[in-house]
C-alpha cells in the first residue's frame, strides 16, 4: 500500500513566478542562489526534480518590495 499526503503552503517555481510577477527563470535564478529561504528540490523520479516553495516566504518577500 502506498501512503499519500498534502503538503499544504508550497508551491512550484511557476506558480511562486506568477505570484512574484517575475519569469520562471527568474524564480530559478534564485533559487540556485538560495535567495528563497525554506525552498527545497523534491525527486519526482524518472520526471525529474521540481522546486518546492513556501509560500509563506513568497508572501514576506511581496511585503518587503510594498513597503520599499
């Protein structure tokens, strides 16, 4: 038997690109550089790698930019 869960308050770079308003390579960029606290890549086996990111930071960093 295989146990599933849902992860709830983390995103994928594209959706994390959306909400920054800010291309999907964008959002790369800084993940590699470890610009996004708490994001992480999750083993999708034979598909690959997918960036998981919290969106609780999403939302800090569109606070910080608003009070600049």
């Amino acid at each position: 038997m295989i146990e599933l869960a849902v992860q709830r308050g983390w995103v994928s770079a594209t959706v994390a690109a959306g909400l920054l308003g800010v291309s999907r390579q964008r959002v790369h960029q800084l993940l590699k550089a470890g610009r996004i606290p708490g994001a992480f890549l999750m083993d999708c086996g034979d598909k690959g790698e997918v960036w998981c990111v919290p969106r609780k930071e999403l939302t800090s960093q569109l606070t910080k930019r608003k009070s600049k």
